[in-house]
C-alpha cells in the first residue's frame, strides 16, 4: 500500500482484517501520555535515588545552573542540553564552546519561555517533548497509511524503544529537528511545497545535517519531474509510469534552494552576534574538532574507526554506537525496496553523520533515521515474526534505561 504520491490521488483501504488507520490525534494523545508517565518515572527515581556524577559535572565545558552547584533541575539539563539553556540565556558569545550550537532550537526555548513562567529548563522540556510527540504522530500516520496500522505501531514502538530515543525528552534539537524531518518527508509525499520549502529552510537552522535536506528534495523532484529520462527510471519503482523528460520543469526545482538559503541565514546571524559568521563551525575546536566534513570525504578512515572500537560507550570509540550503524546497513536492502527514496534519507541522516563525525554519537544521531524503523516495523510485523520482535524491543528498551540513567546523571549517554 502506498501514500499517492500526489495529493489528487486517492488512498487505497486498508487490507482485509488490517485495524482502522488511528487519528493524528488519538496517537498523540497516547505518545504525550507516554512522556508523561516516562519522564515521571524519571523524575521519582532521581528523587529516591540520584547517582549525579559531581565530577563530570564540574569538568564539562557548560554546567546548568550556570552558577553554583548542581540541583535537581541539572539532572535534566545535562551536556548539550546546558549549552542550549546557556544560549537561550545568554545568547552567543564569540569564543564559547556554545557557538558550535545550531541556533533555532535555543531561541524557541527563548522566546517561548513566558508560556512557562519564564523558566528555561521547564519550557526546553514542554517544547522538546511537544515537537517530538507531534513528529512520531506525524511518522506513525505516513506509515500506517502506507503500510498499514500495525505496522505503523510497531514502527513507532521500534522509535519510542531505541536506545538514542532518549534524547527526545531532553532539552536536546533532536525533537524540532525530527519534527521537520517529518514535515519535510510529508510534503514531498503530498507534493506540498509549503511544507517543503518552510521545512527545508529551517533545518540547517536546527543541525548542520540540515544543510543536506537539498537530497531528498532533488531525489523527488527528479523522479516527479526529471530533466533527464534516466532519472526517473532510477527512482521510481517499475510499477509507476515514467513521466517524460522536460526542461521546462526546472522552474519546480526552487525549493532544493531553500536549504542554501537557511544555512546563509545561519552564517548570517552568527556574524550578527559573534562579528564572525564562522564562528559556530571554528568553535568544534572545543570538541577536538571530531565532528569534520572532511571526514566524509575519507571512506578510508571512516572503515578504520568502523572496525577499531575502544570502549563499550563513551565519546569516541563506542561499541554501541558502532552496533547501531550496523543495524541502519543491516535495513538498508528492504528500505531501498519499500522505497527508492530512503537510500538519499539514509545517507542525509545516518551515513554522513556517521562518517563525519567518526561515529561519534551515532546512537543518538541514529534516532531520527526514520527509514531504520520503518524497515524493521514491515519486517517483524507479522505473526511468526513474533519471537524476534519481543526481543529486538527488549534489547532497545534494555539499552534504552541503561543510557537515561547515565544521562541523567552526567554520564556519557550520546
């Protein structure tokens, strides 16, 4: 079953036997209950049972508070999650480690904060868990559409469960930058360019990677509209008519500008605070300079570090976040034959990332590769596909405790 790849076409039913398709609504409801109850639980467990590791506290390059020791509140502003409230408080200085920041996320939480009292933490933790809660309602819809509803609930069961997922209850831009994503694949799906150009100009705003929604954007506009014969034959799968060839389509390619556009906004806004409008991309010198583009372009190296990894799960060197892109190349196959286009979300999302920054964090940059669970939501829906099922979800969830509790508690969780 497939969403029309116009918005004039019509929906096929769902299979016979399949549940009704639940609302937008209904699942939201259910995903912010979740949140709810997930970050409760947290909270009472750090109540009784707080491990907060002072010394990590005290060594990174941004604490929250910012002044004064830690308290209750810095168990849910930890590592990145401070450097954005310090933004959002203080703005960007010129030589702060905080400038390798996107800015879009922290002035929200900024402009956002009288809703909440004024209160930084309290309006990064309403707004992350909001954008979040609407983009797995978003990616729970397109799928069930697609392929049915369980297998779009099994498909945000994967999502919800992942170790990296974490990071979408925190004051962290996963949650905004997964919410665009969602509204980018959406609009490319429904060919509406307003969801497409306001989703592609804000996430080089939110990430760097944001840079690279220019990818799936030409991917579409190519196989809808190609410029060439061949394009279309490479990205549309055989069942669908290939459309004819024509120039005059190049007019329907301005949204790949947009992109371009939000990314010189953003050189463009550092140069406005910092005097420098490269100071974001020099201030990775505070982090050894890990995360590169010229990474990316050393295949070589990126194979070495696959293969050389030196802790369970720290920084650099981490088996899990190694495991975690070996389970992304593991899906690749059936993403490529539920749809063409995934191989361009893949690398966009997973690949690049992964190769520009050494694998570093890959755990957490791995939850927003929503192809991934996709593929494993079609794979393990059915009923002999049970056993494993249960077990893949156990080990996420497993994984999944193991980092929040490390996180929580200013260890190293991705």
């Amino acid at each position: 079953m497939l969403l029309p790849t116009r918005p004039d076409e019509p929906i096929s039913a769902p299979p016979s036997g399949e549940a009704p398709i639940a609302s937008v609504g209904g699942i939201l409801g259910a995903v912010l209950l979740f949140k709810l109850i997930y970050l409760s639980l947290v909270a009472c467990a750090l109540w009784g049972w707080s491990d907060l590791d002072i010394g990590s506290f005290n060594s990174l390059m941004r604490q929250w508070p910012l002044n004064g020791g830690p308290t209750f509140g810095s168990h849910f502003a930890a590592w990145d999650g401070a450097h954005y409230l310090f933004l959002s408080e203080k703005g960007y200085v010129a030589g702060t480690s905080s400038c390798a920041f996107y800015p879009l996320w922290p002035l929200w939480v900024r402009w956002l904060a009288p809703l909440a009292g004024g209160d930084l933490l309290l309006s990064g933790l309403l707004w992350s868990n909001a954008f979040s809660s609407l983009g797995f309602a978003l990616f729970y819809r397109v799928v069930a559409v697609r392929h049915g509803h369980q297998t779009g609930i099994l498909s945000l069961a994967f999502l919800l469960a992942f170790p990296g997922s974490l990071f979408f209850q925190f004051i962290y831009s996963e949650s905004l930058f997964f919410l665009l994503v969602m509204v980018l694949w959406w609009g490319l799906l429904h060919d509406d360019w307003r969801c497409i150009a306001l989703s592609a100009f804000l996430l080089p705003l939110t990430r760097s990677v944001g840079l690279m929604a220019v990818l799936p954007i030409l991917w579409h506009q190519l196989a809808h509209r190609p410029l060439w014969a061949w394009m279309s034959a490479l990205a549309l799968p055989k069942t669908q008519p290939r459309p004819e060839p024509c120039w005059s389509h190049a007019w329907c390619y301005w949204p790949a500008l947009m992109p371009m556009l939000g990314f010189s906004t953003y050189l463009g806004l550092m140069w406005l605070w910092t005097g420098n409008p490269l100071e974001g991309l020099q201030a990775q010198r505070f982090w050894g300079n890990v995360h590169s583009v010229s990474n990316a372009l050393n295949p070589v190296k990126t194979l070495a570090a696959l293969f050389d990894p030196t802790t369970v799960h720290e920084f650099t060197g981490s088996v899990v976040d190694r495991t975690c892109f070996i389970l992304m190349l593991y899906c690749l196959p059936l993403c490529l034959r539920l749809d063409r286009s995934f191989a361009v979300w893949i690398y966009m999302l997973g690949v690049f990332p992964a190769m520009s920054g050494t694998f570093t964090s890959f755990t957490r940059y791995a939850s927003t590769v929503f192809p991934m669970f996709v593929a494993l939501g079609v794979l393990l829906a059915a009923r002999e596909h049970a056993r494993w099922r249960n077990v893949l979800l156990a080990v996420f969830l497993a994984g999944h405790l193991i980092l929040l509790w490390r996180f929580v508690n200013w260890r190293w969780a991705g």
